[in-house]
C-alpha cells in the first residue's frame, strides 16, 4: 500500500506487525505467571492456615485442661507434633517448587537406570519395611539428569508408599522412543473425576485420608514440574480399589545404549 510505497520498504509493515505479535505474546506470557503466583501465594497460605489453625485450639485446650488431665495432654501433643510436621513438609516442598521455577540446571549425561533405581529402592525398602520388586528386561542408558530422576522416582515411589499396603513393583521398559519407568501399586486408587487435576497444586482426592497420610497435595505437582524439565511425560493411570500406576517416559534421543 501507499506505506511501503513511501518508505521504499515493503517489509516494514510485516516487521512492526510481527514485532506486535511478539509483544503480545510474551505480555500475555508475563500476565500468566503473574496469575499463576497469585494463585499459589493465596493457596500456600490457606494450606498453611489450616494446620496451624488445629495447633492454635490444640494449644488452648491445654492450656484450659492440660494440667490435671493426661488425656487431654496425650491427645493434644499427638496433634501439634502431627500437624506440626505436616506444616514442615508442606513448607520444604515449597522451596522445592521455587527451587524448581528459578531454571534449576538440567545437566544431560549417560544415566544407567538400572543401576538408579536400585540405588533409589534399596534404602526404601529398609525404610518402608515393605517389598519393592523390581522389573526390568535388560539394562538401559539414557541421556537424561539422574538428580532429577532420583527426585521424580522419590516422589512417586512416596505416593505408593501412602495410598497402598501392599508390594509395590518399579519397572523400566525399552519403548520405540523412550524408555518407560512406572512405579505400580495395589492400594486405594484415585476415582476417574479426580484424575484430571491430581497434578495441580494442593489438590488432595481425600484430605482426610491425606492428612493421615501426612499428604500436602504437592507432591505430584512437583514430579510434573520435574519430567517437564527433563523432557520426560508424566502419566498416572488408577482404579479405585484395585491401584495405580505412575509412569515416566524419558526421550531416547537415538542415544539409548543397552547392556545385556
Ligand atoms: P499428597 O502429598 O497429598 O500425596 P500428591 O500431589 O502427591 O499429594 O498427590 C495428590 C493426590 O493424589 C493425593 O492426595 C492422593 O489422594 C492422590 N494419589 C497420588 N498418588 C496416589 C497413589 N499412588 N494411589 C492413590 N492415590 C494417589
């Protein structure tokens, strides 16, 4: 038009649009994590009120009846220790989270996965007091960050650990593009409706249920945050009362070496 005739420059036009898009694009980027912070400080302190909330009348109950009745002393300290913990966890796992978002390193080397888990399940066992079997057909070396591997495997393996009773199985398989690494167990299950937000923050299925298990909502999470970073998928597939399986698939980069 009579603009690029003008200015002799036909791609100006384009540019200055193109730019405007790439302003846009990252206001709306900004405006997004300025929303999603929001959110996070408005749902931490909620978290954070609660328990502290049961500590509070804890404490005025022992206060009011403490000094001649064992009972209320042994009720009472039960819950702020328990609480009291819960908060602690609940707090460290936060740092986790800001740790996570200031572009923690993601350092590639050859991981054998193998030798990771075994690493990973064999103190977990002790400290479980429970079976962990491992299944794998051969031994697999992927490009990826142990660290953050160990991490995600800790967070999922935590999980079975809480909702399920019984043996938990870790297994590592050899896909097309990826090695898949799940974490089974036989235990309570998630119900179909609360699939879909099991990996937002804070969310519980049962906060009763949770609260016994000393849950905080953030773990899973946190574990999504994790496998972004590597470029792994998250997956978690349950049915109520028979189990679940949460599985990682870590990218083979055609740089997958096997060891029979
Ligand atoms: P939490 O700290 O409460 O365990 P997560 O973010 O790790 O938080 O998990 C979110 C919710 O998903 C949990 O509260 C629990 O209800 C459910 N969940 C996660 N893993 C399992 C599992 N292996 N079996 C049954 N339920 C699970």
């Amino acid at each position: 038009g009579a603009y690029e005739k003008m200015t002799g420059n036909v791609n100006g036009k384009d540019e200055l649009a193109q730019m405007e898009r790439m302003f846009n694009e990252m206001m709306e980027q900004l405006e997004q994590n300025f929303r999603k912070q929001e959110q996070f400080v408005s749902n931490a302190s909620h978290e954070l009120k609660t328990p502290l909330t049961v500590i509070e009348s804890y404490t005025r109950l022992l206060a009011r009846r403490g000094f001649d009745n064992r009972e209320v002393v042994d009720e009472a300290l039960t819950a702020v220790i328990s609480e009291t913990g819960r908060m602690k966890d609940m707090i460290e796992q936060m740092l986790d989270l800001a740790k996570s978002g200031e572009a923690q390193t993601v350092e590639f080397t050859e991981v054998n996965l193998n030798q990771l888990l075994e690493g990973v399940v064999k103190p977990l066992r002790q400290a479980y007091g429970r079976e962990i079997i491992i299944e794998a057909d051969r031994k697999l070396i992927v490009e990826t960050d142990g660290k953050f591997v160990k991490q995600l495997l800790f967070i999922l393996l935590d999980n079975a650990r809480k909702y399920s009773e019984q043996e938990i199985i870790a297994s590592i398989y050899e896909r097309e593009n990826d090695v898949e690494v799940s974490i089974k167990d036989y235990g309570k299950g998630i119900p179909h409706v609360d699939l879909p937000h099991i990996f937002d923050r804070f969310y519980r299925v049962d906060s009763d249920r949770s609260r016994k298990t000393g849950g905080t909502g953030l773990g899973l999470s946190i574990a999504k945050e994790i496998a972004d970073g590597l470029g792994a998928t998250l997956t978690i597939d349950s049915v109520v009362d028979k189990g679940t399986v949460a599985r990682f698939f870590i990218p083979k980069k055609g740089k997958t070496l096997r060891d029979f």
